[in-house]
C-alpha cells in the first residue's frame, strides 16, 4: 500500500511541476504580448493566444489577469526572445525557444545541458533550416466533417489538417497567417482548444529505443529550465 501511494504521490507532484512550468510559460508569453502590443486582447492576436493556451492548462483566470497588470506596470523584467541550436545525441537536431531577462545566464544554461547529453550547441542558423515554422490551432472534434472543414478554411492559409493522437483536429498554417486563420475560427463559432506557434521537422531521425532515450532526456533537462519556453527537434 505504501508504494502505491508513492507512486500516486508522484505522479501528482509531476502533474503540479508540469502545470507549473506551463503557468511560468505562459506568464512569459504574456508579457512580451502586453510589453509588445498592448493589453486589449481585441487588437492582441498573441494576448489572444495567450488566453486560449491558459484556458487548456487550467490557468485560473485571476492568474492571467494579473499577469496582464504585471506587465504594464514599470517594474515588469523585458524579456528578451532567444532561438538557441544544436545537437542532441546521435545527430538529432534540437531549437530551443528561450525567454528571458539574462542572457548570460540562459545560454550558460542551455550549453551546460548540451554537453552533460553529450550534445552540442551549434551556432545560429545551424538547424533552424530544417524546420519550417508554422501556426498550429487544436479544436475538438464534435462530429466535424474534416473534409468540409477544409473547404471552408483553404481561404484563410490553411496547409494542413488532420487528427492526434486524442482525435483532436489540428490545423496548420503558414506563419504570417496566424492572425487569419484565428479571426476565421473565431468568427465561426469553432471552439479552439490550443493555438500555438510552432515549428515542424522537414525530415526526421529514426533511432532505436535506447538512443532515443537519450535524446529524450536532454529535451526534458531543457524543458525544466526556468528560461525555456519550448523545445523542438527531429526525432521521429
């Protein structure tokens, strides 16, 4: 009975650190929003973002508009957005979309965790090319035509549309088409779960289970880092 409970016990404490990190993530996002556009989300596409992603992860909305006055008031850090590149184990290319109001200490960091994965940082421009960045929106599945839904969305920079692993739809489009397809679901009635800019892998890396492992472990090394908003890389 008492390793069942540590067990569970564990399992909530990552639930907390993992919904944690995403209020710290987003608070960051909120700031530069703010910080860069303003606090009316109406004329804020990334303040929208913003609220949608709060409301996925449970972000009480108390949270969020504090967030919003911490911003605007003076004493607020500027976050400065850094795209760092590398190598993880086996030659798997890594981006890490970084915030921060150090620079110093972020790139110490994020090089720390590199070489303790046996990784490399590379310089700008060193991996960033094979990925191309897109906006990606998830909305929920009720009975949706994907095929009519398509249709309807060709108009406003849709690229792809498919289904995850939870039966959710998702759709991408370019980057500079952001904004369009937001207002265009928006003005539908569709109920978007997540929008997020991302970036996608043009090719990726097989490796086996052991190796993978190993990767997998300096992205999650980079994920607790206090700086970092996102990781990406090519591992299949």
């Amino acid at each position: 009975m008492g390793r069942i409970f540590e067990v569970r016990k564990s399992a909530m404490f990552a639930r907390w650190d993992k919904m944690a990190k995403n209020f710290t993530r987003i608070g960051k996002e909120i700031a530069i929003a703010v910080k860069n556009s303003g606090p009316d989300p109406d004329n804020n596409p990334a303040l929208r973002r913003c609220y949608i992603n709060a409301k996925a992860c449970n972000m009480p909305k108390d949270r969020v508009e504090a967030a919003i006055k911490r911003a605007m008031g003076k004493e607020m850090a500027n976050y400065e957005e850094i795209v760092y590149e590398g190598y993880a184990p086996h030659g798997v290319a890594v981006l890490v979309e970084t915030a921060t109001d150090n620079s110093t200490r972020t790139v110490a960091n994020v090089r720390m965790h590199f070489t303790k994965s046996n990784g490399t940082l590379g310089t700008s421009g060193s991996v960033a090319f094979g990925f191309n960045r897109m906006g990606e929106f998830k909305i929920k599945n009720s009975g949706i035509n994907i095929e009519d839904l398509e249709l309807e969305l060709i108009d406003y920079g849709l690229e792809e549309i498919g289904e995850d692993s939870e039966g959710n739809i998702v759709i991408r489009i370019a980057f500079n088409e952001f904004g369009n397809m937001s207002k265009a679901l928006e003005e539908k009635g569709i109920e978007v779960l997540t929008a997020e800019l991302t970036r996608i892998p043009t090719n990726t890396v097989e490796l086996n289970e052991e190796e993978a492992q190993d990767v997998l472990k300096l992205v999650d090394k980079l994920e607790q880092d206090e700086d970092v908003q996102k990781v990406y890389h090519n591992l299949k």
